[in-house]
C-alpha cells in the first residue's frame, strides 16, 4: 500500500503539521474569518499568509523532535492532546489560557465524568487514536548520521527563511491583527494550551512568597447579647444576574425566594469571572474586583483570616472542588469525597450533605463564629 511507503522524517514533520492546522484548528480559522470579512483581497492574502504561516512554524518545531525513538511518541501524545483540547473548544467556545489550565487541573472527578460524552470519545478517536494508530504503523526511514543531521540542518534553514519571508510580507497585518484579537493565540492549538501549561507550571512551581497579612487591627465589638451570634455565608454555583427573576427576569426562576419579604438583593454584582478558581478567591479578597489578581491572592490574607484574627470560630464546609486555597489556613471540612449513605451516591454528594451536623456544632459553640 502507498500509505505504508517509507517516509523521510521531514515529510511526517509535514504532514502532522498541515493536519494540525487543517483539522484541529476549527476555533482558530472561524475567529480570524469573522475577523477579515467580507472576504476582499486584503482578506485573501490574511488567510493565506496565516495559513503559511502557522503550517511552516508548526513544520519548524516538528523538525526539532522527529527522531529515532522519540518522534513517534511525542507525535503521538501530541496528536491525541490537541484532538482533546480541539473538541472543547469546539463544543463549549472556550479559549486556552493560563487560567483554563487550572480548571482543568482542579476539577474533580466528577465534574470530569459531567463531561465524557459520545461526541468526544468519537472526536477524540477520529483526530486522535485513528491518526495515532496510522503513525505507529507508517514506517518511517531515517538517514545514518551525519547524512541526518545535515538534511535536517538544510529543512531548518528552509523552514527559518520561509518564516522571515512571510514575516516581511505580512508583518504589519500580523502586528496589528495580534495587537487587537489578542484571543487568536488562545485558538491556536496546540500552541494555545502549550504556552499556558508552561506559565501555569512556572507559577506553581515557583519559590514561595511571603504571606501578606490585612486586617491586623481587626478585632470584635463589645456588644452586650445573650447568645454566639452566628453569620452563615452560603457561596453557590455560577448564576447569571440577568436569569434571576428578582432582577426581573420574565420566568419565574427564583419563586421562594420571591415569596419572602426578608430578602435583599443586589441586581449590579459582578463576579471576577466564570470560573471557580478565580471568582471564589476575589469574592473573599480585600481587593475590589478591578484590582484583583488570582496570582497575588494566594498570598494575601483574605476574609477568613480576618474573622479568624478578630476571634471568631471560622469553618468551611465544602461540597465542590476545594476552596482554591481561601480556606488554607482556618478549620475546613471537604465533604464532596465522603462516602454518606443518605447523601452521596456515584461519587458525588447532594448539597445537604453541608447541613449534616451542622445544628449540632451550632449548639456546642462557645463564642461568635
């Protein structure tokens, strides 16, 4: 068959570079065509500038890891991630950055298990495994030596004055358009999700900064009363403002709430963004919501610390993925991994499971909490 014809290493370079740009890429290509139109000439030549430009830089990097022993591995893992991380940004609309890496990092198994479905196990074994399989069986024929090493030389040298041409040709269409669609990098795949895991790993991985401390002066009132006075704050899932029937939504989305005459409502808050491991953090930090930065808030005393200092029993009571690190240092209890018969069934616990023994532990306190 001709598919099983040797090929040279820089041909496979080839050929995975033009898939990846060709079929992993739906997100990047719909971004930048909406960009250019209507399609007129200028709109011609920044589609196939890019398209020149993103297959010879993909072809460039290849070249560095398609070697005996390790090209096909590292194709292979690459192929099945970017065919994975291609299928959510096809089917959610999500861009890859730094912080979409840590919520794939810190989500917990069952949200996990929320998101295996048919149509990614078919994508994934489409753009993945299928290719993947094909690799493994195409024989590929390296040269000896030095014979090597100098045609991969030659390919790099190519690959590089392909690059500094296309540059010279579209530098100023490609300044501009990076400068005002900074989101087209996180379309890029597998660039997208290679640059934020490395910013990601270099934060997390980096030498500990001092805690800063807030609040040190933060202390209770003298206030006469017969009991602990007790605040219970209840953080719940992401919700849109503008679905809630109190701020006039037209379906009747929060009726029990409606119904009481004791409730407060705020219409014009806004969250730090959508996702956990951002919003939790801001929602408890000193900082206004402008000011905040998630990579300074880990280390920076928040709420917790402060009602803690001031002397009261502080506890937090988790049933979804951590308190991405708000909780670090008071009392805590992480009940989503609990095995409770009456709450928990298929590895995921219903949220009354946070009331279980709660009362209780009302009643023993002491002081304020």
């Amino acid at each position: 068959m001709k598919l099983l014809r040797p090929l040279s290493p820089e041909r496979l370079a080839l050929y995975v570079a033009m898939a990846l740009v060709l079929l992993f890429n739906l997100p990047f290509w719909q971004r930048l065509w909406e960009i250019v139109s209507p399609l007129d000439g200028h709109g011609v030549k920044m589609l196939a500038l890019a398209l020149a430009l993103t297959t010879t830089f993909f072809y460039w990097v290849l070249l560095l890891f398609v070697w005996p022993r390790v090209g096909k591995p590292l194709i292979g893992l690459l192929l099945l991630t970017t065919a994975a991380v291609s299928y959510f940004m096809n089917q959610y609309g999500v861009l890859i950055d730094q912080d979409m890496v840590r919520n794939a990092l810190q989500t917990d198994g069952a949200e996990v298990r929320d998101l295996l479905t048919v149509k990614m196990a078919l994508t994934v074994l489409l753009l993945g495994v299928l290719p993947c399989w094909l690799l493994w069986k195409l024989p590929v024929e390296y040269r000896p030596g030095w014979r090597r090493l100098g045609r991969r030389l030659a390919h790099l040298g190519i690959a590089t004055l392909a690059l500094a041409a296309i540059a010279a040709v579209g530098y100023q269409d490609f300044a501009s358009l990076f400068r005002n669609h900074r989101e087209l990098r996180m379309a890029l795949a597998p660039l997208n999700y290679l640059q934020a895991s490395t910013s990601y790993l270099r934060k997390v991985t980096a030498k500990p900064q001092p805690l800063q401390q807030i609040g040190l002066d933060a202390k209770q009132t003298a206030a006469a009363h017969d009991k602990p006075r007790v605040l219970v704050l209840v953080v719940g899932e992401t919700a849109r403002a503008d679905h809630f029937a109190l701020n006039g939504y037209p379906r009747p989305t929060t009726p029990e709430l409606a119904a009481r005459t004791d409730i407060v409502n705020y219409p014009n808050a806004w969250s730090c963004g959508t996702e956990t491991a951002v919003s939790v953090p801001c929602m408890f930090s000193a900082k206004a919501r402008e000011q905040f930065d998630t990579d300074r808030a880990r280390h920076e005393e928040n709420l917790l610390d402060v009602l803690k200092r001031a002397g009261l029993t502080v506890l937090w009571v988790d049933n979804n993925s951590g308190c991405k690190e708000v909780c670090n240092r008071v009392e805590k209890q992480m009940r989503y991994d609990e095995q409770h018969a009456k709450y928990c069934r298929d590895g995921e616990c219903f949220d009354e499971i946070l009331l279980d023994g709660l009362p209780e532990r009302l009643a023993a306190l002491k002081g304020d909490a």
